[in-house]
C-alpha cells in the first residue's frame, strides 16, 4: 500500500506511506509498537516492509497459496495489511477462505488493514483493477459485502472505518495541484466519520480502507 512525504528525501512512495498513514495508526492501536510483529500480504513492492523494519518492526512479506493458505501457525503476528485482498482473492469463495486464514494467524487483540476499491463509486483508485468500473467489477467490494466477509464469515469483532486522507502523498504534487489534494483529504476525511457510515459506503468514497480487529 503506498506526517510527512519522504520521497523529496529519497524515500520511496511505500516507505512515505508507512510514515505518513501507518505508523500513526499502529502506535494509535498497539501501545508496545514497534514491538509489533507486522505481516505484508500479497505486496507491490518490498519498500513498506523495508521501512518498517528500518524503525524496528518486524515484517514480513507472503503471498497466499492458490488454496488461499497463509504458511504461518495460528496466532503468529499482531497485525496484517494488503492492498490487494480483493486482487489475489477474486470470489468471495477466495475471499472468505483468505480472511479466515487472516484471522488464524492473527493474535489475540491483532488487526488486519485493507485496501479496497469500494464498488458503489466508479472510480477504483487501488490499482486492483481499472480505473474506472461498473458496479459489477471484478475487484471491487462494497462496505457491506466486506463486513460479512471478514466479521460475519471470518470472526472478526469490530471494523473501524479509516478516512482516505493522508493515504496519497499530496506533498509531491506540483504546488499548483496540491491544494486540490488538501481539499480531497478534508472531503475524504468528513466521510470518515462513524456517523457517516452510509456515506463512507457510498459513491462520493472511491476507496474503502478498513481496519478490522480481532478479539
């Protein structure tokens, strides 16, 4: 998945995002990080789990088996993330077996975030897919659809519904785009809100970033 942008620095747009969007969340939710044993599913690139390990987390990288496996034993790591749930499990068969396999592997009190393009908006910003899609898309869930999914079908207790601002480095923009991207996170950010929850799963939200935890 790509409080500051670090690619003027040198950093890659993975390791910008693990500063600018996960690490805050991570410290938010485990209280002993970065003593926090980070899981990568199904990456782009190795540049997120590079920097986290850069702070001190351990991370590792897997992908799935074609019988959406994940080779750990039960309660191996305290947190997972993957921008490409909807991408490597492509029927909700898939999806439920790879969720349930998130859960196993997960801790007691772990989290799992994902990325995913939201079917009610036409636009897929994820990359899982083309940029624009009809309802019907392969690669794209709804907020409901996932929830049964992970909650229902998996185990999952809670979901936690995270506002897309700060998920795009805006700071590398031109700075006649950039304000554009400021007025982007202030709309992504009012959807966001838990009593927003019907318009955070409706089409003016293009990508749903959900954070589900385990008991």
């Amino acid at each position: 998945m790509p409080t500051k942008d670090l690619r003027s620095d040198g950093a890659s747009a993975g390791g910008a995002w693990v500063n600018r969007f996960l690490l805050p969340r991570l410290t938010q939710h485990f209280p002993n990080a970065p003593a926090v044993s980070c899981l990568q599913i199904a990456p782009d690139d190795s540049s997120e789990a590079e920097r986290l390990r850069q702070i001190g987390y351990c991370c590792e990288m897997t992908e799935p088996t074609a019988a959406m496996k994940l080779s750990f034993p039960d309660s191996s790591w305290d947190f997972a993330f993957s921008g490409h749930f909807s991408l490597r499990a492509p029927d909700r068969e898939a999806r439920i077996a790879l969720a349930k396999e998130m859960h196993r592997v997960l801790r007691r009190g772990g989290a799992v975030l994902l990325a995913l393009g939201n079917r009610a908006c036409p636009l897929d910003l994820t990359r899982n897919g083309a940029l624009l899609h009809a309802a019907a898309g392969p690669h794209c869930l709804t907020l409901r659809e996932t929830c049964d999914i992970m909650i229902d079908e998996a185990g999952f207790k809670t979901v936690g519904l995270l506002g897309v601002n700060g998920h795009f480095g805006w700071g590398s923009l031109s700075a006649i785009i950039r304000p554009i991207g400021s007025i982007l996170d202030a709309h992504w950010r009012y959807l966001a809100t838990p009593s927003r929850k019907w318009l955070y799963a409706s089409p003016l939200n293009p990508t749903l970033l959900l954070w589900f935890n385990k008991n």
